[in-house]
C-alpha cells in the first residue's frame, strides 16, 4: 500500500534511488539574455563574508547575488500576466510540490533541428506508447539540451536571427493547459518557451497559457535521461519567496533502482 | 512493498499529506547577527526586474540578494573549520537529501527555561519510548521556538549577555556526532547551537561536532509540531552552490494522514 515506512527503509537500502535534475550554481550559469530596454536577471555570484579566518575563525560562508530565474528554477503563476492574479512561488501548496512524472524524448529529433517544436500529435503519439499524462503530475521535456549546460554559448545558442532552441508549439502550449491537468512542464532549456518564442502568435505560449491556466514551470533539468518514461516521483522545491514570480529550485526524482 | 505508483497515488488522493517545514522567506526573515569584528550574513531581500511595465510587458521578476545561511537552511560540512574537508552543499550525495525522520519536543522545557539544553539523558528517554534514532535520518529538534519566527526580536531573545534560545549540550552534540548515525539535526532556532554556545567548551558543539563527522544542520523549520514523533520522511532540498557552505532550502515532509 506504499507505506512511508516502506518509502523510507527503500531509501536506506537503496532501492528507491535518488536522482538530482538540478543543474549546478556558479557564477557561469546560463542566464537569460534579453534585448533592450528590458530590464535582466542577475547570474548567480557568491561573496565569501569568512572562511576560517579573521572575519570568523572557525567558519566559512558566502552572502549570494542571484535571480529569481537563474539556474535551474520553478516559474510561478505570476511571472506571467496572465497569472497575475494565481499563485507567487510562497502560495503554491505544498501538495502541489510533490507528484508523478513523465519524461516525453524527442532528442534525436534536437539533434537534427534545434528550432524542434513539440505538436499535439507528439503528445497523443506518446500517450498511445505509455498511457495518458499523469493528472497532478510533471511532463518533463527531454530534448537533449542538457548535454549543452557547462557552455553559455552553445545552451543559448544564437544567431542574428535570435536563440535557436527547442520547445513546444502554440497550438501544444494551449492544449497541455486546457485539455490536461498536469502541475506544469518541465525543460532543459532557459525556460519553458521555445528560442523563436517572442515571434510566435501568441509570444511566448507556454509562459502564457500554462501560467495563466495556474500551472508550473521547471527549467534547465539534467539527467532526465535517467527517469523511466513514467514511475518517477520529482519533488520540486523552490524558495517560498514571499511574493516571489519563482525561485531557484532543488528537483529531486525518485526512481525504482533497476538495475 | 512501498512502490513509487503507490506512493504517487496517496499523494494524488491526500493520504499522504505534503508539509511545509520551510519559514517562507522575506526581508524581516530573521538573520544570524555576530559581534565585531565578524563578518555578517545579508538579510533576504529582492529587487524588482519588471512587473508587467515597460521593463518586461507580460512577466514580473526579481534578482535576490541573499546569505546562505538565511532563513530556514541547510549547513553543509564546509561551514566549519572541523569539516573543512567535507562535502560542500553540492557534493553532499542526492540519496542524503531524503530519508526518514524523527521528532523529539521539548517545548514544554523550553517555555520554562529558554536556555534549555538537550541532553544525552533526555535522548535515551526518548528512545525508550519510541525506538532508537533512525540511521540516516533526521533528528528533528522542537522547541516551540518556530511560534517566535515572524518577530525577529523574540526569535534572537537577546539581552546584555547575549541571545537565549535553546539548543544541545556539549555532551550530547559530541554523543549525536559519534555514537548515531544520524544524517543530521535540525532546529527551529537560527541555528543549531544554542544561544549561548558561543561560551561552550568547545564553543558551537553541534556545528564542531556534527560538520565535523559529516553530518549536516537544518534550521529555522517551522510545523515540526505537525509531524509525528516518527514516521514522516524529509526532503531537505539546499540549492546546490557549487563549493558553496550551505544554503537557503526547502524542507518537506511526507506524513501518513491521521485524519
Ligand atoms: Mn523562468
Ligand atoms: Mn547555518
């Protein structure tokens, strides 16, 4: 029956295995990059306050300079003004911080065509292979973009014509909003949108439909290649930022060890 | 057998319950303040990118100034000088951030002497009513002082010698650092020595002791009078600053609901 007695004496003994989809802080962290006049996130820096020395002998800490947005991190409700009026990052349920997952791979279809955006039929297609999308659970986006998180240039990856990255097309963003009930959608890229996003009709439609039907962004995930397509259990744990749009986030994935 | 479907499910149909064991985190969240000449960790404090206005039509954001040791978080080994070669809140391995946890109230103590120290007496009569300390676990310490959280005043409870709030003696800190396996201890105070730890011999025996042999410190959490004696299970989530000494975190528990 699942008990937690049985969830916690499988994590001692290692058969329920713990797999981070966080990528590491620093200070070269992929950031957004917008164009002017708007106004940009902060990368995340560190600024030591002591480390066994004068300023505190026996001990060592930083004060920390970051964005709401910066690194791997949970979009709330408001960031987008069409959730305005939903939840900030502090008054998402704590109910809602924890559920299944499902991992959705098109990387070899990435592979081929950076600018890959995800259709309704993709979703419908998967859903025939391995059952429908989880009710209050994750769709996690795997695209292979992850493999690209240690190289600013190559994660944004921009041309003239702006950042060529994957994601998910209008009429898909609309439909995982209105026709599903998932928490939210989570990405390996900067955010939930597409690179060409600003161009698209509406701009920017996962941010727009997903946040403003009260749902979730997750963004730049690593080893989603590790999950199984569905099984996993991901807890998402941004700050609660009192009246914060999002936050930095630790994503942790429960998963049946198989091997 | 406790599968990952079951426990997906429980969570989906409430009966096991999510709690927030977080202090949400905003400018007057109470911070550590240390005597001259020390270096002094920042409060929490966000600075507004755009709110759906000319610096970002359709998004509202911050950048974030913040300690590592701000609000409710997690000490990492590095913090001090006795486990300066462990991890940093990075490297500590995902499989320690989950793991079973158990409560042991003192509040009724507290509220008649607020320098009350735990002692190793008062552990082993905790164990013989409940069982022994969980082996890679958490010793979750109530106090009552999370009621005093919002009034940074009364949290510090400071006077002409210095703040008074409670916390473990010297004895029992080195005994839960050498004789348990504990994966380490949280509080509800600012951090995890008492207030006047400072005066200890050694000073600040749970961060000497417990960094020192690996384990790691979780403060400020909030709702631990939610949770059973034993029976829930954490997920400590720090965000995982690269050589970083600790870090702002989430704290949830998982419970059996009762009702
Ligand atoms: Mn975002
Ligand atoms: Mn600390």
């Amino acid at each position: 029956m699942g008990s937690l007695d049985d969830v916690a004496a499988r994590l001692v003994d290692g058969t329920i295995e713990v797999i981070d989809l966080t990528a590491p802080l620093h200070a070269d962290t992929p950031i957004l990059a917008l164009p002017e006049p708007f106004g940009q996130t902060e990368p995340f820096r560190l600024h030591e306050i002591s480390r066994y020395d004068e300023r505190g002998p026996a001990w060592y800490w930083n004060n920390i300079t970051t964005g709401e947005h910066t690194g791997t991190h949970f979009d709330a409700p408001v960031h987008w003004v069409t959730g305005q009026d939903g939840d900030d990052v502090a008054t998402v349920p704590p109910s809602r911080l924890v559920g299944p997952a499902v991992v959705l791979d098109v990387t070899d279809r990435v592979a081929e065509d950076p600018d890959f955006l995800l259709e309704v039929d993709d979703v419908h297609a998967w859903e025939a292979e391995h059952g429908p999308l989880p009710a209050r659970g994750w769709l996690l986006y795997r695209t292979g973009w992850d493999a690209r998180g240690e190289d600013p240039a190559a994660f944004a990856n921009a041309d003239d014509d702006g950042p060529h990255t994957p994601g998910i097309s209008v009429a898909c963003a609309r439909y995982l909003a209105e026709e599903t009930e998932l928490l939210g959608l989570g990405v390996e890229t900067v955010g939930t949108d597409a690179g060409a996003a600003a161009g698209f009709d509406p701009p920017f439609p996962c941010h727009g439909f997903l946040l403003g039907a009260g749902r979730y962004g997750l963004t730049q995930l690593r080893n989603l290649g590790r999950l199984p397509a569905r099984g996993a259990v991901v807890v998402a744990a941004p700050l609660p930022i009192v009246g914060g749009s999002g936050s930095p986030a630790r994503v942790l994935a429960l998963v049946e060890r198989t091997s």
